[in-house]
C-alpha cells in the first residue's frame, strides 16, 4: 500500500506574510510470504526504540546437528522420515522419547495429568490436511493464513521432535476448542513452561515472537533441541529462529577475519 506523507513548513515573516509548501514520499509495499502473512507495524524512531539486550555466548554446540533440524511456515522437510518409536500412542524421533517420557512423568510427579497430544505427523498425513484446508478456504495461500495449517512438511511435527502437550484425555476431537494462548494462564502449562529446559525442550512458539516465527503464541507446544541449547534459549527469551541466527553472526563473523 502506497502511503502519501504530507509536510507542511510554515515561516512566518514579520507583517504577518505566510506561505506553505508540501512534498509527496511513497512507501513500497512490504513482501508478504505466501505462505505466512504476518501484521507489520512501523518502527519506532531511533531515539525509542528499546536497547538491544546484550546477550552471553551461546553454547558450543553443532547448529547443523540433528536436534535444530529446521521446519517453519515457509521453509518445510518434504518427505523427512525420521527413525520414530511408539510413545503413549504417538510417534516421536527416537532420540527424543526418553527425555519427552521424563519431561511427562515429572509433571505427573507434581500432580499434573497431562498426555501427548500430537506428536509426529509425516509428510503424507499433512499433505492430505493442506488439501482439505485449500478445499476449504478457496486455495493455498488461503489456507495458509489459518491458525494451525501448514503446508506439507512445514509443520514441526514433521521433523519427529515437537509435541503438543495437553491436560485433556480428548485432546484429539476437540484440537481447536481446547487449544489457544488462554491456556499459558493454568498451572500445568505454567509448570511446564518452567522446567521443559531441564528435558531439553522448548516452549517453541513463544509470546511476542509472531513476527520472527510467523506462528501464533502456542503455550502447548515444545520442541526438543537438547538441555543446553534449551535453558539457553528459556533464560534469555529467545525463539529457535533467534537462537540459529547466533551461530550464522559467529560464522560470518569468522569468515570475515
């Protein structure tokens, strides 16, 4: 959308005399990802914008490990197929069902019912719900803007290491009447987001982060990236997004010695 800014300079002269002058500036229209569209708001002026908080190095680890295997709204895994194994009626990567066993059992311990409700969901089963999503809402780019709809592969339940973790047995018939951010306000989704780094997990799409991951605030939703990049990523509020892009600054950073 073209924006017409309109400025008026004003010079008052002695005798009261009085002139005015006006000066038209366009805007380009900011790119909207197809697959993810995302409210943008002008940015403040310099002197408001907050400071940058300063953060501490990042852990040693291999970015390109296995545990930061990348799926977001624009960018999927096709037809990734991890090794997965069976736990409490879903599927997860295998090296990620003990800590997902422990991360449940601890909440229960606490006195939390809790159970799997998603866990992973390979390229076909989210081709097939795109499909009906695009019948539904007249196309890809339609369906794509829905809360909950990814396109095939993009979706982290197709990397085998998200799961949405709900305090309802019947989780599954009632996906959309149980789930938005109002749940971040009870006590086991609280105690979760408090010690899900302790298991290696992270609350995957945080509060305020929309903009970076173009996912709604979903308290229920973790993914694992192992203990160390998880308390890191918690302690300092940051998304998976933010957390990758850290290790591309050192690398460049490097390069450029």
């Amino acid at each position: 959308m073209k924006v017409r800014k309109i400025c008026f300079v004003l010079a008052v002269l002695m005798l009261a005399s009085a002139f005015a002058a006006g000066c038209g500036q366009s805007a380009a229209e900011p790119a909207v990802s197809p697959a993810a569209a995302v409210e943008t708001t002008p940015s403040p002026e310099p002197e408001a914008q907050a400071e940058e908080k300063e953060l501490p190095p990042p852990p040693d680890i291999d970015i390109d490990s296995w545990e930061y295997l990348y799926a977001g709204v624009v960018c999927g895994v096709s037809r990734y197929h991890p090794n997965v194994r069976n736990i409490e009626s879903q599927l997860l990567d295998s090296r990620v069902t003990s800590a997902a066993q422990a991360f449940l059992d601890a909440a229960r311990a606490e006195g939390y019912k809790v159970w799997i409700g998603v866990g992973y969901r390979n390229f076909e089963y989210t081709s097939f719900w795109f499909e009906d999503a695009m019948k539904d809402y007249g196309g890809s780019y339609e369906a794509s803007q829905v809360d909950y709809v990814f396109p095939a592969g993009c979706s982290e339940h197709s990397t085998g290491l998200a799961i949405d973790i709900t305090d309802e047995p019947d989780f599954a018939a009632n996906y959309y009447n149980m789930h938005d951010e109002t749940v971040k306000d009870t006590e086991v989704y609280k105690w979760m987001a408090e010690h899900c780094a302790e298991y290696g997990f992270i609350v995957r799409y945080p509060a305020d982060k929309q903009d970076i991951t173009g996912v709604i605030y979903e308290p229920w939703h973790f993914r694992y990236v192992g203990v160390e990049a998880a308390t890191y990523i918690m302690e300092n509020d940051l998304c998976l997004e933010e957390f990758v892009a850290l290790y591309k600054d050192i690398n460049t950073a490097e390069n450029s010695k």
